[in-house]
C-alpha cells in the first residue's frame, strides 16, 4: 500500500501525547506507561533512548536511519530479531504479516526494516495487544506516546483504507 500524497498531512498529527523534545526524559515518560505495559517503540532514535533509560520496548521496529542519515542500532543480546522490507512512503502486506506475527512472540522483538519504518506505527496501532504504548518520534518536535484504545486502533485503520 503506498501513501498518497492527499492524507500526509494527517499523519503529521500525532496519534497520542506529544511530549516535547525537552521534556521527554525517563520521569516524564514514565507518568504515561500503566503498569505492566507492553511498550512498543518505532523510530531508532524512540527505541535508543527507552533503552537507555533502562526501559527496553517489547517490540521495537526501527531501520537503521535517523533523518535519512544512516545510524547503528543500539545492540540488544536478548532479543528476537526480524528483517522485512518495507519501502519509503508504504506499508507492505509483509510488514503487517510480521508485525500481527511479533505479538505472539516471547518478548523483547526488534523488527530490522530494510526502507523506512515510519507509517509502520499504523498497523503497529491496529494490531498491538491491549495494553499496549506505542511510542515514535515527531520529527523536531518531540515524543509522541500513544495509549492504544478502540478510538486509536479505528483512526489508524482509518488511515491505512486510504492508502492506495
């Protein structure tokens, strides 16, 4: 499924909390995670610095790149990793497939996306379990932490019958 060009500005509302970027240290994120939540992070940058502050993501989906530019994974020995490929501005039906596959997985999951894994949040935000955060970047903005509920899962599927 490709992104037409007639919903990008959609997706440039966050689908949760924006935290700004200033405020967006481990306290902070803290007062959003429920107890017990399956924290999924999508973006390089989102997953280094949950790992960092010692708070590994369940599921973390990420490319190897931050603004374009090429960056090494923070390295985790735990954990079960995937490759897909999934082109800039797409969401292949592989994609879904791995994702739906991931939560049915022994956690920490780290899916290696050969392209770009920003519209992954959308099927991230359908498909994740109930009690789960999903956590991305906004682009020189900040955090933005979503609480999957029915409202969000329907927004995200929404989005995702509009692409093409």
């Amino acid at each position: 499924m490709k992104l037409p060009d007639s919903i990008r500005d959609q997706l440039k509302t966050p689908l949760g909390i924006l935290l700004p970027e200033i405020k967006a240290n481990k306290e902070n994120i803290k007062k959003f995670l429920p107890e017990n939540s399956f924290i999924i992070t999508v973006g390089d940058r989102t997953t280094e610095k949950m790992i960092d502050f010692g708070m590994i993501p369940s599921l973390q989906i990420i490319d190897g790149k931050e603004k374009r530019k090429k960056r090494e994974p923070t390295k985790l020995s735990n954990a079960t990793e995937l490759q897909i490929d999934n082109p800039a501005a797409e969401i292949t039906s592989q994609s879904i497939d791995v994702i739906k596959k991931s939560f049915s997985m022994k956690p920490p999951v780290r899916i290696l996306v050969n392209g770009e894994e920003d519209l992954l949040v959308l099927p991230v935000c359908i498909y994740a379990p109930e009690n789960s955060i999903v956590m991305y970047g906004q682009p020189n903005e900040g955090l933005v932490i979503t609480k999957i509920t029915t409202e969000i899962r329907n927004k995200a599927q929404r989005l995702l019958d509009l692409m093409e």
